[in-house]
C-alpha cells in the first residue's frame, strides 16, 4: 500500500522536479512578467524576469515555461516561452555557485533627452472624454502648471527596451491597462498622480515601458528625474508667463527668450512647441545628459524646428 500510494505523489509532480532529473537553467532574454498561472491571471508581487539572469527551467508545456524566482513565496512562476527564445543552457553547478549581487543601476545611459511638457488644459479641451479630463477643475493642478507628458531618450525610435513583444503588442494597441505594475514607491506614486494627471489613465505604464526601459536607471529614478525636471520649469517665469497669458496667443520667440532668461541664453533655441486647434499643448525641451540641472541639460541638446510658431493659452473647462 505504501508503495502504491509513494508513486501516486511522485506521479503528480513534474518529471523535471524530480531527484533523477539534472538541473536545467537558462538566461532570460527578455523582460517579462512571471505569472502563477498558465492562464496569466495573476502575478503575485508583479514578479519580472531581469534579462541575463539565469532561471531554473522546470517544465516546458504549450508555448509556456514553468522557471523558478528564487526567494519569492510563489516560487514557481510561468512565462512565455520566448522570455528565454535562443538561451542556451546552462551549467547547474556554475550557475549554483555563482554569489547573488543586487543589480546595479547607472544614471541615465541615454546621451539625448526629450522632456514634454502638456498644457493640460489644452489637451483636456481636444480629449474631454480622457478619465483625467473628466475631473479636471480650476482647482486641479494642471489647471495653471504644466504636466508630464514624458521623458523620451533619443533618438526617436530608441524605444521599448528588453519588453516582450506581449506588452509592446498591448501598448501599441493602448490596452495600458495590460501592460506590467510598476514597482513604484508611495513618494514616487504620490507625485506622479499630481505631475502627471494621465496617471489615472496608466500614463506612467506606457511611458516606462516605451521610453522609460532605454533611460538607463530603475522606474522611481526615472520618474524622479523627469519630475525634478518639470518643477524647475514650473518655478520659473516660464510658467508665471503661461498663467498670465490664459486666453491670450503667445508667440515661440517670445518663450525662448523667457528660457533663455532663466535657464542661460541659447537655452531657447532647444525649446519647441506643439500646438492644435490655435491651443498651445506642449512645449517640447530638447536636452542633453550628465546633470539634474535643465541650465546644464540644454548645453548639450538638439536644436530641431518647432512645429507651431504661436497659439492661444487655454484655460480650464471645455
């Protein structure tokens, strides 16, 4: 009876788990979500494979790999099978060896900096039916300062970095809603929903998993630098020009020479704007890198052509 019921447990557990079984590991080569399930219903903790690290491979079952996260309470996790497409295994007793270092994160690899900054007046007016827009009052932020739009490393089509063809699949078809949690801390959480008022909408999902992945640095530094970044502006005359002029048109030459003011003359010229329907929605700041200071960050930034030479500051409501 004993024996009979010692196969039934070993008959339940997956071949690769077993003591005659040899250790499988391979690298991931691709950042991707680690689900409980095969179904992907659900990722306790918001777990992701870190590119380069090498994973034990337990079981490999339509198109789905059951690996192992070492350390987390859910332990076995399973992911697509192109998180690991052409990784060759790997030694065992190398990869058991090997001691466990905390990833190291570089400030900002990315020489080329693009900052856009919204008037979210003007863009709540062309997309009233936006879950921000709906609740947006004179008492609302963005109703006299500018916004995070995003902090897009260049050149343009640097962009989705070691992201799976899943969640660039669900960005590009604006399901934000799909793409990955981000491992966010509550200071970072609490600015974000202030300085980017599309962080009701997942904003701050598609611009990390766009451009935030080829920034170089984790998501809290990369929000907490494009934040800073926004503040600087809005403590400056910029900013108080924008509030007096609600209602009035404004001309790009006149806000270069506002930037050349506060931020170093030939600070403007990496200044551009965008505007639609007359309304002025972005200023765009074209920057360089190495710095948290935007009268540093514009020394080294491009000089491209503005798309809009002047339009009407919107004020709030529709």
């Amino acid at each position: 009876m004993k024996k009979i019921i010692t196969i039934a447990l070993l008959a339940t557990i997956p071949m690769t788990l077993t003591a005659k079984n040899p250790k499988v590991y391979k690298e991931a080569t691709q950042s991707c979500p680690a689900f409980n399930d095969m179904k992907h219903r659900t990722n306790t903790n918001h777990i992701t494979l870190k590119v380069g690290d090498s994973y034990r491979i337990l079981q490999e079952r339509k198109g789905q790999i059951l690996t192992l996260i070492d350390g987390e309470r859910i332990a076995q996790r399973w992911v697509d099978k192109e998180c690991f497409e052409d990784s060759k295994e790997i030694d065992s007793k190398k990869v058991e060896k090997k001691p466990k270092i905390a990833p190291k994160v570089t400030k900002s690899t990315s020489k080329q900096n693009l900052l856009a900054l919204s008037w979210q007046n003007a863009f709540c007016q062309t997309h009233q039916y936006k879950k921000e827009c709906r609740s947006m009052n004179s008492k609302s932020f963005g109703a006299f300062e500018f916004v995070l739009h995003g902090l897009w490393p260049q050149p343009r089509n640097n962009q989705y970095c070691n992201v799976s063809k899943k969640q660039i699949g669900a960005d590009k078809n604006k399901q934000w809603y799909r793409l990955n949690k981000l491992d966010l801390n509550s200071t970072i959480r609490e600015k974000l929903s202030k300085y980017m008022p599309g962080y009701s909408s997942n904003l701050h999902r598609h611009e990390w998993v766009k451009h935030g992945t080829c920034y170089g640095t984790s998501a809290n530094e990369y929000y907490n630098d494009a934040i800073s970044l926004v503040k600087q502006v809005n403590s400056s005359k910029v900013e108080q020009y924008f509030k007096q002029h609600i209602g009035k048109v404004v001309t790009l030459k006149e806000i270069r020479k506002l930037f050349d003011k506060e931020f170093g003359y030939g600070a403007g010229k990496h200044v551009t704007m965008n505007c639609k329907g007359g309304l002025v929605t972005e200023l765009w700041l074209h920057l360089g890198n190495g710095s948290n200071e935007l009268s540093e960050l514009f020394k080294n930034g491009e000089t491209p052509r503005s798309r809009c030479q002047k339009g009407r500051v919107d004020g709030v409501g529709f």
